[in-house]
C-alpha cells in the first residue's frame, strides 16, 4: 500500500510539472495557443482540428480554458487515444 501511495503521489507531481510547464503566462489555467506551443516544442505536429478535440476533450466547462482540476481528471481518468494518434500519444510535450 505504501509503495502504491508514493505512486500517487509521483504521479500527480508529474501532471502539475507538465501543467506549469505549458502554463507560459503562469496565470493557472491553459489556453489553446498554449497548449499548441507545447506541441510545437516537443516535435509533435497537430493540426488545428486536432487540436481543438483535444482542446474540448480536457476542456469540461468549455470556458476556453483548462485548469489543473480538469488536466488532473482527464490523465488519470481516461486515455486520450481516441483524440490524439499514436505517435502524438507517446510523445512527451516539454
């Protein structure tokens, strides 16, 4: 048990280090130009269209913005492959 509570615990410090590091303007929340920065810089190219399903699949409030709560459910929750392809999906996003 412990060593699946320091798992947990590892997990989340990656998803809020990948979230601060897409957060450019370090305002808390994640905006579509941001989010597709991060995809440039890691090599990965997304079209626009592909782009924006991602963008709503994480988006839940659809207020144009993504916070943590809503970064943290989406990679804990579900797999993003129908949204991204398979090389997208395997790709680290600095």
């Amino acid at each position: 048990m412990k060593e699946f509570c320091k798992f947990c615990q590892e997990t989340e410090k990656e998803l809020w280090t990948l979230f601060t590091s897409i957060d450019k303007d370090k305002n808390g929340r994640l905006d579509k130009s941001e989010l597709a920065s991060a995809f440039e810089r890691s090599g990965v190219g997304v079209s626009n269209a592909r782009l924006d399903r991602f963008f709503s699949y994480i988006d839940k409030d659809h207020d144009g913005l993504i916070d943590y709560n809503e970064w943290r459910g989406t990679f804990q929750s579900s797999p993003t492959s129908s949204v991204i392809n398979d090389s997208e999906q395997h790709a680290h996003i600095p």
